[in-house]
C-alpha cells in the first residue's frame, strides 16, 4: 500500500493528537506532558506510513493472543488504586493497557469472522475484573460498528452483554481526576468553551477519519471508530483518560498501532 493512500489514517490519529499538544501547551502543562505526547505521535505516525502488518491468520490471532494478555497484565503487575488496577509499569511510566492494547484487538476481531465476538468477550472480561468502563464502552460500540456491517447475531449479544456489564462498571470503577488527563472537555466547558468546542471538533474529526477514510474494511473502520468513541465519550462524562487530546502516550501509540494495521488491499468490500 502506497503511503499516499495511508495518509487519512495518519490524519485521524494527528488532527486529536495536534490539537491536544496545542491545548497542552496553551494551559502550561508539564513540559514532559508534550515530549512523551509529541514522541508517541511520532512513532505512531512511522508505524501507519511504514508499518508492515501480520498477513496471515496465524500471524493475526498470535498478536490478538497478545494483546489480550496486555489486558489482563495490569491484574498481575499492578500498580492498584482503590482496587483499580489498568496500567502496566514501564519503568518511570505506567501504560494504560486498554488504551493501548483494545484498539488494534478491535480491528484484528473485526477481521476475524470466527473468533471476533470471544476476543471482544475476553476484553470485556479483562474490563470487569480491572474494572474500567472506558474499556468496557470502547468493546460495546466496537462492536455495534461490527454489526452494522455483519450483521452476525453473535456480536449483538455481545453489545447487550457489554453495555450492561459497562454501566456496572461505571459505578464501581472512578478514580478522582487528574489535571491534564481527565476530564478535560467537561472542565473546559466551564471556563474555556471555544476551546472545548475545538477539541471536540478535533476528536469528531479523528472519528470520521477513522470510520470512512483508513484504508482498511467497512468492518474493520467501523470497529476502529466504535472504540474511539467509547473513549472518548467516557472521557467526557466521568473520571477517565481523555484519548488524545490529553496527556498519555497510549492511546496515541494504541490508535497508531491499529491505524497501521491497514497493510492490505482491499478487494472484497466495496469502499463506505
């Protein structure tokens, strides 16, 4: 694939990365906020252009296998906070695992006709037990993105199922937020609305990027989007990451690595 054609998957991931590092440094946030930002996009952004993807099922399922791990490895590694335990430790950081890990795993499911509606029940496992019901949204609208095209009764079950397991979550998995990462469109609409309002333009751009222009399947780009807005809508009306726009390299890197999983031609579905 040229990387001209890669080029609608870079813009998704850098009109929301962009328009975060400039509100970053608008409201003076730690300078080591933009660096790590700034870096993540730069190496998500020579992955999509220059990237090569598993080709083959085998390959696919091997790397669904362990991405599925990276949810559940918060539970093993800690740190844990009132009983929440998401990150995984990276020496001076921590990695948000679900930010990083579900969104490729949404787009390998997607292209997994099989197995696509245990490896989004598998997630959403890991999202209970952590919990996190930011995970838990991004694997409800995953899949309603996922059966809109296929329409396979199985990935409706596991919406019904998700979308109650997530609201469990919600009430039993906030942390209170923190400046730069959380609630960031909420506290802006207080006291910076058109600032607010840009953000969110930037956020519902990389949303239409991702759902009607990556170079990748219907399935796989609606599957892409549904988890994007599951983020990013829990990070708008509670205490999670706000994907992108705020501080945090994993969903940068996370969005990155599934953007850049779009390696193949299509030839089989005809362009939405």
């Amino acid at each position: 694939m040229t990387i001209s054609r890669r080029i609608p998957a870079l813009l998704a991931l850098a009109i929301p990365t962009l328009a975060g590092l400039a509100y970053l440094i608008a409201f003076a946030a730690p300078s080591q906020f933009l660096w790590v930002n700034a870096g993540a996009l730069l190496v998500a952004a020579g992955w999509i252009l220059f990237g090569s993807a598993p080709s083959t099922r085998r390959g696919k399922r091997i790397a669904v296998l362990a991405l599925l791990a990276l949810l559940f490895l918060p539970l093993i590694t800690g740190p844990e906070y009132n009983g929440i335990a998401r990150w995984v430790p990276m020496g001076p950081f921590t990695l948000h695992a679900a930010s990083f890990a579900f969104p490729a795993l949404a787009v390998l499911a997607a292209q997994d006709d099989d197995f696509a509606p245990p490896m989004l029940l598998a997630a959403l496992l890991a999202a209970s037990i952590q919990p996190d019901a930011a995970l838990g949204f991004a694997v409800v609208f995953a899949a309603v993105g996922l059966h809109d095209v296929t329409r396979d009764w199985r990935i409706g079950v596991t919406f019904m199922i998700g979308f109650f397991a997530s609201l469990v979550m919600a009430l039993r998995g906030e942390l209170p937020a923190q400046p730069f990462v959380e609630r960031i469109i909420d506290d802006l609409l207080r006291t910076d609305p058109l600032v607010a309002i840009g953000l969110l333009v930037a956020l519902v751009a990389g949303f239409f990027l991702m759902g009607y222009s990556a170079p990748m399947e219907r399935r796989a780009r609606y599957g892409l989007a549904g988890s994007f807005f599951g983020f990013s809508i829990m990070g708008i009306l509670s205490n999670y990451p706000s994907v992108m726009i705020g501080y945090g390299a994993a969903p940068i890197l996370g969005y990155g690595l599934a953007l850049g999983l779009a390696q193949q031609e299509i030839t089989h579905e005809a362009p939405v």
